[in-house]
C-alpha cells in the first residue's frame, strides 16, 4: 500500500487535473490520515526522505513528520513549508479543491507539531517557517466597502461583517506563528532575527483587515511578542503611536483601532510607577485625542479602559484627562455625548477629590448644557450621576460651587422638559440638594428667581420697544397694519 502511495504521488497528472480536480471523499481521508503504517501490513518498511518524490508539482501528499526517520524530520519539515507557500484563489470553491485540502491538513500538521515540541527547531527550520508565515499573511487587503463605493464608513454595528474566503488556511498560519511566539522551546535571540522590526511593521499593517477573526489573532500574536521581546517594546509602542496619529489626523478610517488600544490597556496596567513621562505624553497627545474622531462608538469601551487605567496609576492625571475629554466633547452628536459621560463617570470614581476641584467648574458648566439637552438620553445620562455615591460625595464636599453652576438648568428641567422620566429625575436631585444644603438651596432659589424676574422685565421691555417701533413705522407710511420682518 505505502508503494502504491509514493506511485500515486510520483504519477504525473494532467495540467487540468492537478489544478482543478477535486478530491473524492476515498483521496481526502487518505491524505488526512496519511499513515503509511496503518495501511500497511504488520511489518511496514520505515518510510524515508529518499523514497520520497523529489519532482512532483507544487503541492503534493508527503508522509506524516512522525511516520519518518528522526534524520529525515528536518528535511521534510522544510518540504512540508514549502508546499504551505502556495497560495490559492478561495473566490472560487470549486477551483484546486484537492490542493487546498493538502495545504490545510499540512499546516494543521505544523501546528500540531510546533505545539507538542516533538521537533526541535534549528535555525534554517526557523528561517523557512517565518518565509512561509510571511508569504501567507502578509498581502494586499482587499478594499473595504465603502471605500468601493466612495461613501463614508458606516456603523460597524450595522455593517455586515467581512468574512475572508482564504481564512481556513490564513487561521492556520496565525495558529503556527502565535504556537511559534510562545513556544518554550522557541529560542529568544533566533527568533528575533526573524520577529524583527520590519516584521512587526507589517503585523500592524494587517490590523486594518476588516475580518475580526483576523484582527483578533493579531491581536493575541502582538501581545505575546511584546511581552516575550523586550527588546521590541519602545519600538512597538511607537508603531501604534504613528498609527493612531494617522488615523485621527489624516485618515479617521482604521479597523484595528479596538484591538491596539485592547493591547495598551494590558500594557497600561503594567507600567511602573514613577509614570514615565513619554508615557504621560502618549496619553495627551494619542489617547485623548482619540475622542475626536466620529466613529469613536467602534472603541470607545477599550479606550474609556485605557484613559481609566492612567488616572488608576497616577491620580493627579484625573484633571488633565476630564479637561481634555471636555476639549472634544460633541456639539450634535448625542450618541458621542451619552459615551462621554459614561466614560466620565468611570474617570470621577477613581478621581480625588484636590483633583476633581481642580477641574469641577468646567466640568460642571457642560454637565448643566447636557441636563438640558433635548435628547433624553444624554439628560437621563447625566442625571443618573446622582445614583454614584463616590460622585455624589464630591459634589457635596463642592456644593457651594456645583449647586448655583446647575441649579438653572434642574429648574428648567422641571418646569418644561418634554419627558416625564427626566422631570422625575430632576427633581430627586433638586431634592437631594435640598436635604444637603437647605440654606444654600435657598440662596440659589432666590438668585434664581431675580433672574426669572430680570428675565421677565427684559422681555417686556424688548416687546414695549417693538411696539413703539411699529407704531413710528405705521405713522411714517400710513399703514396701520404693516408687517415688520
């Protein structure tokens, strides 16, 4: 049986054959077990690198590495990448079916192998398995949607999810190099001739791949090599700097942004303390203004975590982060401002209280604008602050400065807002301020009225005047009932 196999690899096929011809059900089990011993009878001949086929085409069966020689494992480990360097159109499922079959049984082979260390690796062995990886991965994306039609970027969550037709073999490859990278027997100072500065570049590059199954694995793979090379680390988290820098200042179009700032937040939470100061410089000049762009929905959570993190490991952050999230706060966009004050609430929880003075009065002039928005859930959203007891305690603590800056904006809310649910809420903070303070609600209460009533007399002043002014007009052209525009 093991002869006819190695007679059936050494047949040469037709052109159309080997490249089109699918593989019966009988032809695909053989090649996914491929084990010459237990086809054979009960005293098999060893299968070795010399009775192997040395010209067959591009992709062909070769023996299992565990059913060779010890000698012979190194060799054919390389043939076996070889094969894997093919690439092969999945656009269409019926073209070279049998091949693609051979290359993902191989490549599952090496996972498996890389995995179990039953081959140890030399360096030659190491070199052609980063060729191969970098032949599969590393291509040309494919155009995302909108850049088809020239339209802007959608909503991630309602756009249709991009699913790569090559991903059976491309999983496999990233299964092999993230195997690979943390491996034990995967020796440090060999591998980073190969894991290099050129190759973590062009990792990155494939983080604006729109299949989320890819970005996850790369996702996974970056991380594990930051954290086993330490040599790469700077050089790492400046690649995702100018990556970020292009992506709010020229492009605002990358898909990989969540899954980089997924990475930062791990490697946020490992930063020593004294914080470094280029670190302090990545948070004001990348990770703030990554507020700006406009589909900020797709990462806001990862980058509310990693903003967190820095105010959790240096305290005295909190007042430059809050002001420079209120730099970017959205005018229109209601679904951005309901995120921010998510985002801010977090902030707040972890914030001191020389801190939140520091910034309360700025923050607390917005906080009025979004209690009267007319969108009730950005109203709802900073309403729902009173329910934080750490918040609610810095307010008291701050009342005298917090109440007259908000008072305005409660008393409008109960008085007109459209929404019943955000009436009720309103006044439970007017409430709650009252019980607080009832001397200092007083005191607002009565400046506010003055203000009504100023309000009021200025406008019955502005209407006396219009209404001389149309009386002097009516005079002057003899029409009672002129219009005036």
């Amino acid at each position: 049986m093991l002869n006819k196999i190695m007679k059936r690899g050494q047949r040469k096929s037709s052109k159309s054959e080997a490249i089109e011809a699918p593989i019966p059900p009988s032809s695909v089990s053989g090649v996914t077990v491929n084990h010459a011993s237990r086809l054979a009878s009960a005293a098999p001949q060893p299968v070795t690198l010399a009775s192997i086929p040395q010209s067959l085409g591009p992709v062909e069966v070769l023996p299992m590495l565990r059913d060779v020689p010890m000698s012979d494992r190194h060799n054919l480990f390389i043939r076996k990448l070889q094969i894997c360097c093919f690439l092969f159109d999945f656009n269409d499922p019926t073209k070279s079916v049998r091949e693609k079959e051979i290359k993902r049984q191989t490549l599952a082979e090496l996972v498996d192998l890389v995995q179990s260390g039953s081959c140890k690796m030399n360096e030659v062995m190491q070199e052609e398995l980063m060729k191969m990886i970098s032949v599969n991965i590393f291509r040309c994306l494919p155009p995302a949607a909108h850049e088809n039609t020239g339209s802007e970027a959608g909503d991630p969550e309602e756009d249709e999810m991009f699913m790569d037709p090559s991903w059976p073999h491309l999983q496999l490859v990233y299964d092999l190099l993230l195997k690979y990278v943390v491996s034990s027997d995967t020796d440090t100072k060999i591998a980073k001739k190969y894991l290099d500065h050129s190759f973590v570049l062009r990792l990155l590059d494939l983080f604006d791949s729109e299949d989320m199954r890819e970005r996850e694995y790369l996702k996974t793979i970056l991380h594990r090599i930051y954290g086993r090379f330490m040599v790469h680390r700077p050089f790492i988290r400046n690649a995702i700097n100018n990556i970020f820098y292009r992506f709010i200042f020229e492009t605002e179009r990358y898909n990989g942004v969540g899954e980089l700032l997924e990475i930062l937040g791990s490697i946020i939470n490992g930063f020593a303390l004294p914080m470094k100061e280029e670190h302090k410089l990545f948070l004001v000049r990348a990770l703030i203004p990554l507020h700006k762009p406009k589909c900020i929905s797709s990462y806001h959570q990862q980058l509310s975590y990693c903003v967190t993190q820095f105010v959790e490991k240096d305290y005295r952050l909190a007042d430059t982060v809050i002001r420079g999230v209120l730099k970017y706060w959205p005018v229109t966009n209601c679904g951005k401002e309901v995120l921010f004050l998510g985002e801010l609430e977090e902030i707040l929880e972890v914030t001191q209280s020389a801190e939140f003075q520091r910034c309360m009065v700025p923050l607390f002039r917005q906080i009025g604008r979004s209690l009267n928005s007319s969108h009730f859930q950005v109203a709802e959203r900073a309403l729902f602050w009173w329910n934080n007891e750490h918040i609610v305690s810095l307010i008291a603590e701050n009342r005298h400065v917090i109440l007259p800056i908000i008072f305005d904006a409660l008393e409008k809310n109960i008085r007109g807002h459209w929404n019943q649910a955000i009436i009720g809420l309103s006044s439970n903070v007017r409430r709650m301020f009252l019980e607080m303070d009832p001397d200092l609600f007083e005191e607002c209460q009565r400046q506010h009225d003055e203000k009504q009533a100023r309000a009021g007399e200025l406008k019955e002043h502005r209407e006396l005047t219009w209404k001389k002014l149309e009386e002097v007009a009516s005079q002057v052209t003899g029409e009672e009932n002129m219009v005036v525009i």
